[in-house]
C-alpha cells in the first residue's frame, strides 16, 4: 500500500522546489481485565500520509487521508498554499537544502508476533495475573491490561530518499489498590515503565505473575506504615523512578526547539541557553547521558528520524558536561548547536518535531548492595506517582509508591507517600554513586505530550539505580 501511494503521489505532485511524503498505517489494541471482569476490547486501525511542500523560500504542510490522485492533489495544492503564505516570514536560508536523500529501513525485534497470540489467550494470561492480585483483605480494587501498537512507515523525498520502518511496542501493566478506612495505597508494576518494542515476549508473562503478589502485598503494607520522614538526606532511586527524573529534568530541558522559544506557550521554556553547551556542568562526573535510537527493544529506537536522517548513539552529557541537545536538523541549523535525529511526528496527521527518544543514563560499576550499605541516613524510592515542575524545567517535585529507610548501611521499615524536591542541576551535580549493569532496566514511558496541536509520543529510558546525596525529602497525607 505504501510503494502505491507514494507512486500515484508522484504522478500528481506539483512544481516545487522540493518535497517529502510520509505513509504512515497504525494499528492499536487494548486488552484488560479489572477485577477479574474483561473490559470491552478496543482495536483501532487508521493510515494517511503527512506531504510536506518546500518552495520559494517557504514550508507548508498537509495531510492526506484520501489517497487516489484527486484526494492527494489537493493535499499537495494545500501544503503549497502554506508554503507560498510563509514563505515572507521565514528565516532567511533557513529552507535552502534538500529534504533527506537517505535510504534504509528498520524493523523492531519480534520474537513471537502479537498476531500469532490468540485473544483467548491473551485474555486467560489476564484473568491469571488478576487471580494473584485479588488476595482478598483490603484489596477493593486491582486490574492488569496489555497495550499493542504497530506502526508502518515510508517516507519518499524528491531528493531520492526512501525509508521504509515498522515499529511493534507493547505496554503492559498491571496493579492493585488497598484501602483501610479514609486510608487508600496504590501498587503498580513500575507504572507504565515496562513498556518495551518486540513481539508477545515483550510481555515477560512469568515476570508479572511473580510480581503480582508483591503487588497486592505492598499495597496492604503500605496502609499501616509511617509517613516518610522529612530531612535532607541521601536518596536512592530504582530504575522505575529513575526514568520520570532522566524525562522531566534532563529529556525536556534539552530540546532545543523549547530552548528557542518555540514551546513557551504550551510546554514552557528551558533554563539550558545556548551559550550552556559544551561547558556548562549539569551534574558529577559519574553522570553520562547518551541519545541511543539503537538500544534493542527499547520503546523509541529507530534508525532514520520521521524526516529521514540517520539516527545515532551520541553523547548528550559526558561526565557530567552539557554537550549536545536533543534537536532535529531544523533545530540545530537555527541555534547553532549539535544535536541528533530526533524529528519525530506522533501520526499521519502531525508534523515532526523535536522529540525524546531513548535517553539513557550509561551505568556505573556499583552494586546496589554497595550503594545500600553506603548510606548512614537515607530513603530507597521505588515507581512514580506525581510530578511536578516548574515552566523552565529547573525546580521540580516528585513523588513516589513505595519507600524503605535506609540507617547505617542497612534497609529498615518501610514509609508511605515518600516524596523528593530539588533543582536540577544541582540535584544531578549530587550523584554520588552509579548502579552497574546489574541495576540496569530499559524501560520506557508510552504518553510524552508536547506540541500544538498536542502529539502524544513514546519514549524510552535505560537507567541504572542512582544514589543522590543531601537531598530535601519529606512524606504527605
């Protein structure tokens, strides 16, 4: 389907400088079981083309859901209407080179297709995990659902590029609430954080039964413990915190497209200026940061961005030091910063902007016993449930699940509504110790908003376990 349309859209496409088409086929199910009850079955299908028109010095856009030839024609009219009109307010230069003239493909690792699990079969691994959840006692509420999404893509450029890509992700989840009274504590499988690309293994069906009933039971646990202590101390994050803290205060602040300006009515600004890279200590020299859109099975690798540049591991933060932002080729031509390809659209219907993909923390070579038993005074944080920070990404507050002391190098009780606040930069320049490959979990997150109108994109995260030193903690009702 995607070689036709692109085809038929040559025939038609009009006199213009230059040109792209974006074929995009989307496919999405949902499968849940709550309560030991199957909820309705959602699957949704859609496909449309983003074609994208450079002339006279200006860009348009528009996009096609109608893809004979007379509904692609006036798609193409539409996208150079826009053109012509932007072409007096544009940066001058700024549109003078070709779109991507790459070829190649990419294909997520599939072990065992989706398509080859029956939803009987889907539906019974459920029901099982909801059989472990539902201990009885003062478990009122528990559920568990699987999130398949499947994307094919061709992008065609009058340059000569062609890239084919088909992206397969799954976002399992499951999780139990416990109440006692005005009292309710939540327990999930690290939120949304195991989603992952690949096929039906992606589901790691004996991890989750395992991890049912620690589930449950640390939701009941939860109910009848102490508040977390208020203090300055040390902290340390699992993997599951560890990816909202790398999103919000090192993913956002880096795009440069917020840097410039360009988010400051909807996601806000950037305390990194342009001046900051190369130089600027954004945390301890244990602190390496990498664009990776290579990690196998990790939720946002690729190997072309949606405007058909090669996408690349590269450095980001390197000991500590700012060097790179997380920009497209557009981005990166307007600030005079390097960044990676990471122009990225969340359908057919959407432009591509600058957008996370994987940004990973590269471990270190400590145990997370050796960090345990490093702490005098201190709290272990486990899986997220709030966020906040602020509209340059500099101050923020975060709250967790599921808390343990820690005293004199040893794990002790275990607190409620443990909490963290601090600054960025000076909350990564107090990374202490680095968890190795053992503490190392790529994990992901499937719902990153950004952009007018909003594009909903997934991300992924691999990160060790990481310990902060003199951080403000506190607990809450």
């Amino acid at each position: 389907m995607h070689e036709s349309v692109a085809e038929r859209f040559k025939e038609i496409v009009p006199d213009v400088d230059s040109w792209s088409i974006r074929i995009l086929q989307e496919k999405e199910e949902q499968i849940s079981v709550r309560k030991n009850i199957p909820q309705p079955f959602v699957k949704t299908h859609e496909s449309g083309a983003m074609i994208t028109i450079w002339d006279q010095g200006g860009v348009g856009y528009a996009a096609a859901s109608d893809f004979s030839k007379k509904g692609l024609k006036k798609s193409a009219e539409n996208a150079l209407a826009w053109a012509r009109r932007s072409a007096s307010h544009m940066v001058p230069g700024l549109f003078e080179s070709e779109p991507s003239c790459h070829e190649g493909d990419y294909s997520s690792p599939v072990g065992t297709p989706w398509e080859q699990i029956s939803l009987a079969e889907k539906l019974d691994f459920l029901k099982e995990v909801n059989n472990k959840l539902n201990t009885g006692g003062r478990i009122i509420e528990w559920f568990a659902f699987l999130n398949y999404l499947e994307e094919k893509s061709l992008l065609v450029t009058s340059a000569g590029g062609s890239v084919h890509q088909m992206i397969c992700a799954l976002i399992p989840n499951m999780g139990a609430v416990a109440n006692a009274g005005s009292e309710s504590q939540r327990r999930t499988y690290g939120g949304r954080g195991h989603a992952r690309q690949g096929g039906w293994e992606s589901v790691r069906q004996g991890e989750m039964l395992g991890a049912a009933p620690e589930v449950t039971r640390e939701a009941e646990e939860l109910l009848f413990v102490p508040n977390c202590p208020e203090g300055d101390m040390d902290l340390l994050l699992s993997p599951d915190q560890m990816i909202l803290q790398i999103h919000e205060s090192i993913g956002h602040p880096l795009e440069l497209d917020r840097i410039l300006g360009d988010e400051r009515n909807y996601a806000g600004t950037s305390f990194i200026t342009l001046d900051k890279f190369g130089d600027f200590r954004y945390g301890s020299n244990l602190l390496n940061v990498v664009f990776d859109p290579g990690e196998l099975g990790e939720l946002a690798s690729y190997a072309f961005d949606d405007e058909g540049s090669p996408a690349s591991r590269e450095y980001l933060i390197r000991n500590g030091i700012l060097v790179r932002g997380i920009g497209g080729e557009l981005s990166q031509a307007r600030s005079g910063v390097p960044g990676v390809s990471c122009s990225r659209a969340v359908g057919w219907n959407r432009p591509p902007i600058d957008r996370m993909a994987n940004i990973n923390i590269e471990p270190g070579d400590s145990s997370l016993e050796e960090m345990i038993a490093s702490v005098e005074r201190g709290v272990y944080m486990k899986t997220n449930c709030s966020w906040s920070i602020d509209d340059s990404r500099r101050k923020f507050q975060f709250g967790c699940e599921w808390a343990r002391l820690i005293e004199n190098g040893e794990l002790m009780s275990v607190v409620k509504n443990p909490n963290y606040r601090g600054v960025t930069d000076q909350f990564w320049q107090n990374l202490t110790m680095l968890g190795n490959r053992d503490t190392f979990e790529v994990l992901g997150t499937p719902n990153c908003g950004k952009g007018e109108p909003n594009q909903m994109v997934r991300v992924g995260h691999a990160t060790p376990a990481c310990l902060f030193n003199n951080i403000e903690v506190f607990g809450g009702e």
